[in-house]
C-alpha cells in the first residue's frame, strides 16, 4: 500500500497556507483549490517551506509603469525605446505576441506591429519606482543582490521568526503588496539556490510563482535547453549545440575535459549549474563596475552646441544613478558613432572622484570638442563612467564634500556643488523636466526651429 504523505500550499489570493495530505504519490495530480476562498490561484510544492533563496522579477518593468501611470494604454502592445533609428528596450506581453523583443532595432518592431505604441524612456521615474521595490525587499531581509533595476536575489534564511511565517508565505505576501502598493507585478522564483531561483522565476510569467525544490533540481533540468542555465550566452550555447550537447543533461553526463575544451574556465561552473548545483551566496556588497547612459538621434548631428547640450543631460542622468547608490566616478568614457555605424569612445581619468554633473560634464565635453566637427555626423552619443564604491570596499579616496564656508574667491568648483545639489533637491520636488539648462533650452528653442508646428 502506498504511504500517505503532505505537500505544502499557499493561496496566493487569500495567503491562506497549509498542507494538502494525499494518499499515493501521484506527481500528475493536479494543483486543488483553495479550502478557504475556492481560489486557483494555490501553489503546491513538496519542499515549499524549507526553500529559502528567491529571485524576484518586475514583469516587462517599463512598460508596467507606463501602463501603470496611463490605463488607457492596457491591452495595447506597447514598447519603451528610442525613435526610428533607435532600439527596443522593453516591451510589454502584448507586444511580444508580435515577435517583438528587447535590443530589436524600433523600425523591425513598428514592422512587425503596425498599431504599436512607442514610448519614450523616463528612466529616472523608472529608477523611482524600482527603488521603491527595492526598499520593499530589504522590509523582508537585509540579504538583497540587485541584478538590475528591476530584479534581485533574496536569501530569507534566518527570517521565519521575525516574520512569523515561512520564506515562500513571505513572498506571496510581497507579491501581494507590490501589486497594492506600486500598481505593477512581479514573478517569484523560490528555489535551493541562485541559479535555479533565477530559472524558477521564468517558468511563469507574468506575476507568477514557481518552485523548484532541492530533490528534483537535476531531473526537472534533465531535458531542458542548455540556453535556461542562468550566464550561458550564445557564443557558448553555440559551440555546445555544435558538439552535439543540446539538453542540461547532456552537459551534466559530459566528461570534465572535454567540457573545458569546449567552455574553458567556465566548465565546472556551467556543469554545476546543469546538475542543479550553486555554490554562490547573495552579494549584498556588490557593486557596479560602470554607469552609463546613451542615446540615438532621431537624425544624425554635426553641430557642436546639440552634441553638448545632449551630453549635458546623460551626464546628468549618470550622475544622479551615481548619487542613488552613493559612488563616484573615477573616469569618463564618451561614446560617438557614425551613420555608417563606426563607433568611437574617448576616455579620461579624473583628477579626484566625484558623481556631480557638472564635473561629469565638464570632462565629457571637452572629449567630444576634441572629435566634432561641422563635416563629422553622429547617430549615437553615450556618456559613461568607471566609478568606486565606497561601501564595497573601493580603494580610491572619495573626493571631500565642499566646505561651505570657503571664500568664493578661492572656490575650486565647490560653489557650483553647492548650487547642483540646491538644484537636485527642487528637481526632486518639481520634477527633473520642470529644471533645464541654458544649453538645453537653447537646444530645445533649436530643434523647434527646425520642425515647426504643421498646425
């Protein structure tokens, strides 16, 4: 006689969570409703509340804010990126039916989707919101490795008693929260470690919530495409599709040495990864090499005053990244491509590190002087830097905040600190769009000109 035994269950409409006894061992069973408000919505695991690493996901995150923001635009395909010449950068479920697809040139995906809506990135609002949700993850452990802005690893071992309840009663509840609270939706993975957390999370988009247990790690990716493993680019998809290694399961049965013939250093982590093995904890200290922003032009410029004042506002937009997660630049990178699509970067050590704009700016644009011209054209202009992290163990020396009591006569560029960080402090009351440049209204008064009104 089959023994009886239990699996765990939470209702993710009513967080009601239990277990369901059963009395055979029939994996094909399916999910039962919620015993309390009869919902669908119950997830039922074997290993649900002993898993403790989690890989949360904003789901099509711009988009959702931006549908967020105008429910006029619900059940629309929708995508965030640049004008004709630019790229997609986010698009929403809707617009994905249509093949549509992050880093897609925007002209293919207003081909593909003639009533597409596109949308120009509001990257600062986004940061906004996505550091709302962050904040939201810390309310549940101190243990929180951001991938980017809109996702993150959490380990919730060691919460049960601060929270009262189980890691996976935690998330439903957060999921819960964000949907109330924020207005967008997340999907859960809830796994034995990071990498499967992270390939847990994919299997049910949007605002899903799926486990994969520590027992069924290495058969549940036993015929699955190489390409889940979490890292694994095309380059080396490629070359393992090529040697005949099309399944997990086949990196998990292939020899040692010839795995590193084919991946080098990189073998033993992809064959952990394919029996379901990850050694790696959360980094919470773990910071960003770079910080950049770019743009595409509508129609390629030559004339120096547009270039700057475009560099002006990335350089703003960088420092800003820069002052949210408390770094400062060491370097600055400008990056300039041709129509014929030639790029060019120039790079240039600071004096000191700083995250203030105008100093940001400053060196930027003595960069581009250097390389414009009335007969050179750009299509692309990105400004970005190296920075250091203080909190992460960084070895630059962050340069001293301005003395506020200095003579004016021997300011060294501290007043106009002082006058960017009065003008941060209105831009977050009012709005960084109601705060502009000379320069760039001058560049704005310019682009008028040169495409009047129809009307």
């Amino acid at each position: 006689m089959t023994p009886a035994h239990s699996k765990g269950f939470i209702c993710r409409d009513c967080l009601l969570a239990g277990h369901y006894g059963f009395a055979g061992q029939d994996e094909g069973l399916s999910v039962p409703a919620c015993p309390s408000c009869g919902g669908s919505r119950v997830v039922l695991h074997d290993e649900l509340f002993s898993l403790t690493m989690a890989h949360i996901d904003c789901d099509a995150f711009y988009c959702s804010v931006e549908k967020r923001d105008n429910p006029d635009l619900n059940g629309k395909p929708v995508i965030v990126g640049g004008g004709d010449r630019g790229v997609v950068a986010a698009a929403c479920y809707v617009a994905r039916q249509y093949g549509i697809r992050s880093a897609m040139p925007s002209w293919q995906a207003r081909k593909a989707c003639p009533d597409l809506i596109v949308i120009k990135p509001r990257m600062s609002h986004y940061q906004h919101v996505g550091r709302q949700i962050r904040q939201m993850m810390l309310s549940l452990t101190p243990l929180v490795q951001p991938l980017s802005i809109d996702e993150a690893f959490l380990d919730l071992t060691g919460t049960q008693k601060l929270h009262k309840k189980s890691p996976a009663e935690v998330l439903a509840a957060f999921q819960q929260r964000v949907r109330s609270e924020i207005g967008v939706t997340v999907s859960v993975g809830l796994a034995q470690n990071k990498s499967m957390a992270k390939i847990a999370s994919d299997q049910d988009k949007p605002d899903g919530y799926y486990v994969i247990g520590e027992v069924q790690a290495q058969s549940w990716l036993q015929d699955k495409p190489v390409q889940i493993l979490f890292g694994l680019g095309k380059v080396s998809t490629k070359k393992l599709n090529a040697a005949g290694l099309h399944k997990c399961g086949d990196i998990a049965a292939c020899p040692a040495p010839r795995l590193r013939t084919l991946l080098g250093r990189d073998a033993e982590r992809v064959k952990q990864f394919a029996c379901g093995i990850d050694p790696r904890f959360v980094e919470t200290s773990r910071a960003a090499k770079s910080v950049s922003s770019e743009t595409t032009f509508a129609q390629n410029i030559s004339a120096l005053p547009d270039l700057l004042s475009i560099a002006e506002t990335l350089a703003q937009s960088v420092s800003q990244r820069l002052k949210d997660q408390q770094m400062d630049a060491v370097n600055v990178t400008v990056k300039l491509k041709r129509p014929n699509h030639q790029l060019l970067t120039r790079t240039r050590r600071l004096d000191r590190p700083t995250q203030m704009a105008h100093r940001l700016f400053e060196v930027a644009a003595e960069l581009i002087e250097k390389e414009a011209s009335p007969d050179k054209s750009w299509r692309l202009l990105g400004v970005g830097v190296s920075v250091v992290d203080e909190a992460a163990g960084g070895t630059e020396k962050a340069e001293p905040g301005p003395d506020l009591f200095a003579p004016l006569d021997q300011d060294d560029g501290h007043r106009q600190d002082r006058l960017e960080e009065a003008l941060d402090s209105v831009r977050t009351k009012l709005g960084a769009e109601l705060v502009k440049t000379g320069r760039r209204f001058s560049f704005e008064a310019r682009k008028q000109k040169k495409t009047p009104d129809k009307t």
